[in-house]
C-alpha cells in the first residue's frame, strides 16, 4: 500500500467491489439484507475458488495460493 492519499491506496480492493457490483449484484435483486448477505458471501466463495483470474494465468485465487506455497517450499 502507498502512503495516505495515494491514488493507487486502495486499487486493489475498488476493483474487487467494482467487480463484485457489476457481476453480481447488478444482475440479482434482493428482498432482504439476509438475502443480500448469502448471496454476497456465494459470489466471494465462488470468485476466490472457482472464478479464474487473467492476472493470475487463468487460476483461481486458491489454486495461485497452493501453487506458491508449493514453489516456496520445494525452494
């Protein structure tokens, strides 16, 4: 992270919510906020186990994870 009132500060994390705005919660409606809430908490579980990243090789976030643990310790 940059230092305080750095344009790129939080980059990282308003990708991730402008993502999760536009594929998900763009695209459902929802009643109640107990509904919003499951329906948040599916997107995220899918986006960091399933979803494959382009930044990432085309991986899941978890796989990336598996593969660099791997690496690091047969190093």
């Amino acid at each position: 992270m940059g230092d305080t009132g750095v344009c790129w500060d939080n980059a990282g994390v308003e990708s991730l919510w402008s993502t999760v705005k536009h594929e998900y919660c763009k695209r459902h409606a929802f009643t109640t906020y107990a509904k919003l809430h499951a329906g948040l908490d599916s997107y995220i579980r899918f986006y960091n186990h399933r979803r494959r990243h382009t930044s990432l090789g085309k991986i899941s976030p978890i796989e990336f994870e598996i593969a660099s643990r791997t690496s690091q310790q047969s190093s």
